[in-house]
C-alpha cells in the first residue's frame, strides 16, 4: 500500500514566497525552526502522518510542516544558529521513499543520567531509491506500507549554498552545511523537488 506525504500547496507557496527574500536568521529551540525573512517568519514544525500496515498498525513518519507566524517567538529561548544570510535564491524539497523494518526484539537503552527505556518491540526505517518506487510497491503488494515522504527543505542563499531543515523523529533538525548525517542523505537514496 502506497502513501504519500507531501507538503501541502499552500505549504509550498509559503515557500516560494521566500525568493528574493533576505534572511535574517535561523532560530531553533531543539524541536522546531524558525527561519526570519525581511517579509515576516516562518516555523517548520514535525508533523506526524499515519502510515501504518498489518505488521506496523500504528506506525507514523514525520514531515516538515511549514507554518506563517505573527509573533516570531519561539515557545522556549530559542538559539540563533545564524545570522544575515542574503537573499534566498533557490528552493528544494527533498524526498525519500520508505518502508518499515520487521518489528524485532529491541534492547534497553541507557540514557545519560542512568535511567533506562526498557527493552520492547521495535522497528527501523527502510529506505528504497525514490526511482526504484514502482518495484518497491509491487514487492510489498497491500501487505506493507511503502511511504513517498517529503523529509526536508533545502534553501541556498548568496551566503550560504545549503541550508536544509529535516525531520528527525519527532524533531526538526537544521543543517548549514549540506546535507546532514542521515542514512537517506549519506546513501543518496533522495531526490530533490526545486520550487524555485
């Protein structure tokens, strides 16, 4: 079963309003960013998205979700990660192609101040070439989810040539310096939508 989560239209006209535009800064207070614009600010928040199968009921992934904001005020102090970045010259959204691992035995993990998640029953992400699309749902049939996810945002600026916010879990992370240390990135198993 194929599902697809994408960023909305009006999500990506939100984006393609930001050509032209001067950014001021990048703004995050560890789950969700804010990026200033010499036109107002926008937040890029995870959102989660059903996708689940027979094996993996109630399994989500996450996807950015790109909202206008009146007040550019993050909940918590946010930290300015940069500043003056130029005008923004191009935009892409970066997709990936996945499915879930079977569900296996999962050890405890610990944590830094020595408590523990118990051990549980869990599962990865696994990740197909976004041109391999069409065997990866004929392999599965209707028995496994395949998901045609959109993970990030790519912005280039006059100074700075990639800046891409991503989800991470339930998180939005923020790379300045080209594509982050993910396994979708690292193996090349994306390709990239350009709204500009």
């Amino acid at each position: 079963m194929l599902y697809s989560v994408k960023l909305s239209s009006a999500e990506e006209t939100l984006l393609r309003n930001l050509l032209s535009q001067q950014l001021e800064s990048v703004d995050s207070e560890g789950w969700s960013v804010d990026i200033h614009t010499s036109n107002g600010t926008l937040r890029f928040l995870p959102e989660e998205a059903a996708a689940g199968d027979e094996e993996h009921q109630n399994s989500v992934v996450e996807r950015p979700k790109i909202v206008s904001v009146a007040e550019p005020v993050l909940v918590n102090q946010p930290g300015t990660l940069a500043r003056n970045l130029g005008a923004v010259s191009a935009i892409s959204v970066l997709n990936v192609l996945v499915s879930f691992s079977p569900v296996v035995p999962q050890p405890e993990i610990p944590l830094p101040n020595g408590k523990k998640i118990p051990a549980s029953m869990g599962y990865g992400w696994v990740y197909y070439h976004t041109q391999d699309r069409l065997a990866a749902i004929e392999a599965f049939g209707n028995k496994q989810a395949v998901i045609d996810l959109d993970v990030a945002v790519e912005l280039v600026t006059e100074k700075c040539p990639s800046i891409i916010m991503y989800t991470r879990g339930y998180f939005i992370h923020v790379s300045l310096a080209g594509l982050p240390n993910e396994d979708w990135a690292q193996l090349n198993l994306f390709s990239r939508r350009t709204l500009s």
